[in-house]
RNA sequence: GGCGACGUAGCUCAGCUGGUGAGAGUGCUCGACUCAUAAUCGAGAGGUCGUGGGUUCGAGUCCCACCGUCGCUACCA
C-alpha cells in the first residue's frame, strides 16, 4: 500500500487563527483527502508550537503558567480546524514530552556528528524585551518596541554549522524536492548568497527544550518547532513508525517560512543522518486590494465569519478553487460571493436539482443507469485524468477547474437532448437522465476532497447507500458506476444563491 | 546597495522546453429555453500580453534597460 505523509506548518500559538493559517491547512487537508481516496495510507499532522519568550510573557500577563497558557491558546485552533472540517490524524504541540526527546536525540545526533558547537553571540540587547536585535532592527539605535537605548550583550551559545552544508543543500535543492519552480530558486538564492552558522539555544529564557548536554540552555523556538514534522512521524519514540513515513514527508508552507523550510530544516536533518523531507510545496500570500494581508487585516477575517456566510463548503472552495496554489492570491469577499454562486449554486446545485426533478417527473423519481458509450464518458475520463495529476502537484485550483468542466459539459449536454421534453419512461429519457447522473455520482467522490459535505448531500439524493468517502479511486472513476434502479430525491437547494452585499 | 518575484481582456487568473488568427471563469450585450436555485444553453463585444530596445524566419514565452508593485538580504550612521 502506498503511503502519504503531509504536513502543515505548526501555527504559533500566540496568533489567533486567521484565514491565512486556514488556506494552508485546509489546502494540506484537501490533498490528504484526495490521497485516502486513493487508497493511500494517509497521515495529515498540523499543531501547534508553544514555546519561546512571546509564549513566557503572555502567560505572566495573564498570570498563568506557560504551559496553561499553551493548553488556552492551542485549542483555539484545533476549534478552528473542527469547523472547517479539516480532518487531521495527529496534532502535535511541541509541549509534549515525545517531542521534547525528539529534539534533544535530533539535535544530539546532530552535535555528535560535528555540526554543533559552542560559540559566543553578541548583538545588541534590549533588556525589556529580553531579546537580542541586530542592528537594522534598532530605531535610532533604541529597541524598536520599547524604544530605549539597548545594550550591547555576549553570550556563550551552541551553534549550528550551516555553512558547513552548502553544497549537500544545493544538491538536494537541485534534486525535485521545492515547489514551484520559482520558490525552489529563492531556496537556492540563499543558499548561494553563502549561509552563516546560526545560533540555536538560549540562556536567557527557560520555557523551551532543555538543551541535554548543557543545563543552562534551551533550544531556540524555530530549531525546537521545525523538528515537530519528526517527531509526528515516530522520530525519537517508535523509530520503526519512522522508517515507514518519514521518506513520504510533504510539507506544505507560505513563503514566509520558506528559509526556515527550505534551507534550515534539510539541513538540520543532513547534519543528523537523516534524510531531508521528499518535497516541500510553497505558497504565496493572500492579498487584501494587493497588499499582504497586515495583522489587523487578518485577525479582523475569522474562518467563523466566512463559515457563517458560505457554509464548510464554500469556505473551502473559494480557497482551492479560486487561490492558485503558489503565486500570491488576491482575496475578497465579492469574489468568494461570485465564485459560490457561479460554481456550487449554478453549476453544481443547479444541476442536481434540474436532474432530480425531471427524473421525478420523467422517470417516477427512479433513476435509470447511464449509457456505457454516452459522449460524456469522455469527457469525465479526462477530466479525473486532469484532477488526479494535479492533486498529485498540488495544484488544487487546476483539478476542480477540470471536475467542473465536466459540470458545465453536462449542463449543455442536458440543453441539448431537453429530457424534459421526451416521453416520460422513453428509453431516450432515461439515457439522458442516466447519464447525467452518472456524473453527479462521480462529481460526488471527485469534489469530495474540496465539498466534505455537499458530497455526502448528492450522493444521497442520487439514491447511493454509504458515502463517496468509502470509494476508491481510480476504479471508482470509470464510466458506468451508477447502477440505475435507485430512488432519487428533490431536496432543498444545495447552495441556496447568496444575495450580493458589501458583506461584514 | 545586492539578489529575486510579479506586471496578460472591467475583475480574478491560465498560458510547458519560443511557432496555426492570445485563453478560461466571471462581468457586459444579444438571442434561445423555461426541467432547474431570476438557474441553463448559444452567439458576440472586449487585450499596444507594463514601457523601450535586442536576438530570431518567428517572442506574452529568451536577453538588456527602464517604470511600477512586493519580498528577501546587507558588520550600509
């Protein structure tokens, strides 16, 4: 059996889930879901990371411990995921003590075989803040956030030989590894500008993972938190449980990170012994009116505002369908009206309700089989051909543009042999109708990983026991699989029409 | 300052290693239909492919410069 390992960055949890975590995860979920149906044994990890300094302070703020602070501000996001229906095997939060050994037998791995030594930092410091700052980050030479002179401080730190792994990182940059082409180059950019060794623990905090030969220390936030892909996989607990997964490693990441991902990470796992993930996808950012989306921008968009609005469904598809997975997106809110009403309620709703009405009408609400040579036979075989091989590159705006094809295909199909005007129970009423449901029957599996529910909704309505979710993929595909003689019903519109407003 | 990304129809975007008259969805106009969620189908209008050069028999697609937007990076006061 195949095996599928795909990953979401671990969000910080001192953000409030925003949108932007929210296409990232629901982007990761869409493609494990489209790897289940395929059969795939299938892992989908997301979580959370909760340490470092931002993490201390908000507890003492609030008067609570670290890790009491953590348990509040990491549910929030697991609420998050439950409502948008992302279906996660594992989620991991970097406070859990597998975790934990799996970074210190890492990172010991990794200093045993030379890339970890001690060195002194130095920088300036700004003792509010607790935080070192270089100096393009000073404000007429004061700290930035409390604009006060700083000091400048030395530090015996550990640090990680990145320069010693230049030419391992370009050759597996070079390798098929970073998606798209062009953010692969930016990896290779910076990696060819020359990497500097880079500080990895700290003194001067102690909410983190004790560094194990060196009780003064912690390890730094990001070289804590990347190493959670790892551990999720068995790294440090059930070595054998690694084995399986590990070399099916896919990250999914926004640009931000794309250092940390892309140059750190392969690296940090070279210096271990380990082998780097096998492809890592990068996204662009979302755009509010062309620009990045600013902290207000984004905490002012809660994923529960849009749900409230568009339902899971819509929600979901405007972020796969309408985001092309790698370029910068440009978001609003009219967009996603007209995407939904264009796509789910004329398209796709429309069309189950016209099909379940006259098969009411010409066929006493049963539905016949399809026709094994009908013209959109075709059409559907090139249309999972399409779907499949960009899911594969993950490239989900491309495979539902090619399911949805099928749709408009079957709406003209539909124009063009009036069921509604042939003899009711005519072999040629049923052919039609047969056909067309037989589309319906595959858009349910085929949209599925995009439409958790609506896919449940056809494949009921068409008279299908179980659900989409059961049927495996490529068999489940083929022309031909709606066996006809089954009770079709008219329900309520799938997705009722949104009245255009300014939105809220 | 260095490196890089992007700039294609009103809008959101596709356009692989250069080659028939530049595409999709949406929006707009006209027509058809009325089974259906004022849905559907057909036709049409609409683009100097940021600007200016260059390479080539031929460039949106390669090269250079410039403009605009953005990002990363720099022991730049």
């Amino acid at each position: 059996m195949s095996r599928f390992y795909i990953t979401t960055p671990i969000y910080y949890v001192n953000d409030a889930p925003h949108i932007g975590h929210a296409y990232t995860t629901v982007t990761a979920d869409a493609v494990a879901r489209w790897h289940r149906l395929l059969g795939d044994d299938t892992l989908l990890l997301t979580g959370t990371d909760e340490h470092g300094l931002k993490v201390q302070r908000a507890a003492e703020e609030n008067g609570v411990t670290p890790i009491e602070q953590a348990d509040v501000t990491s549910k929030r996001f697991r609420d998050v995921w439950d409502e948008i229906d992302v279906a996660y095997d594992q989620f991991i939060r970097t406070t859990e003590s597998r975790h934990h050994h799996a970074v210190q037998e890492l990172l010991t791995r990794a200093k045993d075989n030379g890339y970890i030594e001690k060195g002194s930092y130095a920088g300036y410091y700004c003792v509010s803040c607790e935080a070192y700052y270089t100096e393009s980050d000073l404000v007429d030479g004061n700290c930035p956030v409390h604009e006060r002179p700083v000091e400048w401080f030395e530090e015996e730190n550990y640090f990680f030989k990145l320069s010693a792994l230049e030419d391992e990182l370009t050759d597996w940059l070079n390798s098929n590894t970073v998606f798209p082409d062009g953010k692969r180059n930016e990896a290779l950019g910076i990696v060819k500008l020359g990497l500097e060794d880079v500080s990895i623990t700290r003194t001067s905090i102690d909410w983190g993972v004790q560094v194990p030969w060196d009780d003064d220390h912690v390890f730094y936030v990001w070289y804590d938190a990347l190493i959670n892909y790892a551990t999720a996989a068995g790294f440090g607990s059930d070595e054998a449980e690694f084995d399986k997964w590990w070399p099916e490693a896919h990250h999914i990441i926004g640009k931000d990170i794309l250092r940390f991902h892309c140059v750190y990470w392969p690296a940090m796992l070279i210096a271990a012994g380990l082998q780097p993930p096998k492809e890592i996808h990068v996204h662009g950012f979302l755009l509010l009116g062309g620009k990045k989306l600013s902290k207000t921008g984004l905490t002012q968009i809660a994923p529960a505002d849009l749900v409230a609005d568009f339902g899971v469904d819509g929600f979901r598809y405007h972020f796969l369908r309408d985001v092309s997975f790698g370029p910068d997106s440009e978001f609003s809110y009219e967009g996603m009206v007209a995407r939904y009403n264009s796509d789910l309620a004329n398209t796709l709703g429309n069309l189950l309700s016209r099909v379940t009405t006259v098969v009411a009408k010409k066929c006493d609400g049963i539905g016949p089989a399809p026709q094994l040579d009908s013209p959109l036979a075709a059409v559907a075989a090139e249309s999972y051909r399409t779907a499949a091989d960009a899911w594969a590159r993950v490239q989900p705006s491309v495979a539902l543009e090619a399911i949805w094809n099928l749709l408009r295909e079957t709406n003209a199909y539909l124009e063009q042999h009036e069921p509604w005007k042939l003899p009711e129970g005519s072999d040629e009423v049923k052919t039609v109708l047969g056909n067309a449901l037989e589309v319906l029957r595959l858009a349910a599996i085929l949209s599925s990983p995009a439409l958790t529910r609506a896919g449940e909704a056809i494949w009921a309505a068409i008279g299908l026991e179980g659900s989409p979710l059961d049927q495996r993929l490529p068999d489940a595909a083929a022309w031909g699989g709606y066996p006809g003689g089954l009770s079709v019903t008219k329900g309520q519109p799938l997705f009722p029409r949104l009245k255009v407003d300014n939105g809220s």
